[in-house]
C-alpha cells in the first residue's frame, strides 16, 4: 500500500504534464473510485482546464486545475499514477485518464479501494478539508508537543497501531510504523500509555528520520532502503533481523487488522 514517500513519488509522475491543458477525459463510470465525485462531473469538469500545481499531504494528494478545479485523489491499497502518450487507449483498471496536450495522466487501480474527488471552487484556495488536514511529519509544526499530547490521547492503544492513525501521522502506513518500531527496539505491541515523555520525544524523532529517508530514496527515484533496515527483511519467510549482532528470527504476526513484523529479541 503505498505511504508518505510511494504517494510522492507517484505524484511527481503527473508532474511531466504540468501546464498543459485538459483534452478529454476518460473514465470507467461504474468504478468505485467515483463514488464521492461521479465519473460524469470528471468528463464534465476538467476539459479546457490548465493543470498548474501538485501536492501531496501524507497519503492524500491535490492536483490543481485552473479556474478553481481541485482534483483529489487517494491511492488506496493498489492504486498507480503513471504518464502515456496522449493516443493512449484506457486498459482495464486504468479508470481515470485526463488527455493533456502532449501526453495522457493515467490513474489504475485494480482493486479500487482508491478515490478521486473534484471540487470547483472558483478561486485560489483549496478545498477546506485539505486546508484543514493535520501538520505532516517533515513539517515545522509537527513538534514534539504534538505528537506527545496526540500519544496521551489513548493509552490503551498499541503503539503501532497510533502511529497508523492519520490523524497523528499523516502518512505513515504499515511498513514505516514497523520501521519506527523496530528501529526504536519497542515492541510494536507496547500500549502507548507506557511510554514516558522521553520516549515520546524518541517517537517523534524517529517518525521524522524514517519519513525523510523513505522520501529521499523511494520518492526520488524509488530506489531502495539500506539493507539495514528492517523494510527489506520483513516480508521473507524465515527473514533475519538485520540489527548488527543480532541475527534472530524475525517474527510476523496480527495487530488489530495490520500484519506486523518485529524482533523478538531486540524489540522485547
Ligand atoms: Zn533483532
């Protein structure tokens, strides 16, 4: 499923047909991307329309149209960006293509837990629920306070299992919240209540580290993490923890819905 640095990545791929205007639109109307914004408001809405800017804000992304057209789109669990010729005939899951003036904008998405949205504002400033989306992770604002108070918040919970929520860690998913976990030595298990306000400050210099990383080597290029990392190990069968002296099995199991990877040892 892609997370904060796979969601930058992709969007940078729409970025080759910045300021080039909207053609035509292709959609598959009955894909469930569409069920906030109907595919016809898409066909209807975009042509003619210059596409100005990308952002991404955790897993979500905005891509910006003239004359106040904001296009929203979430990858889900499958979903891809990429770029085509603008001839370029719709495949199967290529559900929302945006034709421009040199090349076409593809969105596929074969199991269509992903979503798109288009809000016409007529004006410079996006839509409210994207303004009022919590501070991101490489932010300023996302201070140690924050992420202190947002932890204090449930006590019962896991730890891994907060560091999902989007509302505290806007795009942190699945294998970055093990990474933060085990790079920390906590058992992803640990109920956040347990940690003292020294960890809490250890979580909130972690979370930044592992996202700047991830954002240099698979946003740029999606090269691929140090081998030191528990990333490459995790989802080998009998995989080896990669901690220098260590060499335990890695372990896979549950936790409230999310397969998880840990170090018996190293993360006790
Ligand atoms: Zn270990």
């Amino acid at each position: 499923m892609p997370e904060l640095a796979e969601v930058d990545y992709y969007r940078k791929q729409w970025n080759a047909g910045l300021d080039e205007v909207v053609s035509r639109v292709f959609v598959h109307p009955a894909a469930r991307i569409f069920r906030d914004t109907p595919a016809a408001a898409m066909e209807r809405g975009l042509p003619d329309r210059r596409f100005l800017k990308s952002r991404a804000h955790g897993k979500q992304m905005m891509f910006e149209f003239s004359g106040g057209a904001w296009l929203g789109l979430h990858l889900g669990m499958s979903g891809e960006l990429t770029t085509a010729p603008a001839d370029h005939v719709p495949t199967k899951h290529e559900h929302l293509v945006i034709v421009l003036e040199s090349l076409a904008l593809v969105f596929s998405d074969y199991r269509m837990f992903g979503k798109v949205t288009l809000e016409i504002t007529d004006d410079e400033e996006a839509p409210l629920w994207w303004r009022n989306l919590p501070p991101q992770v490489l932010e300023r604002s996302f201070t140690k306070s924050r992420v202190g108070e947002f932890v204090k918040r449930f006590p019962k919970t896991p730890l891994k299992t907060l560091l999902l929520d989007q509302r505290g860690f806007p795009g942190i998913g699945n294998w970055m919240a093990d990474e933060i976990c085990w790079q920390l030595k906590v058992a992803p298990q640990t109920p956040a209540g347990s940690l003292n306000d020294a960890f809490l400050d250890a979580i909130w210099k972690m979370t930044r580290f592992v996202s700047r990383e991830a954002m240099e080597v698979i946003g740029t290029d999606w090269s691929d993490l140090p081998d030191s990392w528990l990333m490459n190990h995790r989802w080998r069968d009998g995989g080896i923890c990669p901690r220098r002296g260590c060499k335990s099995e890695l372990l896979r199991g549950d936790l409230r819905g999310r397969t998880t990877c840990w170090c018996p040892k190293c993360q006790e």
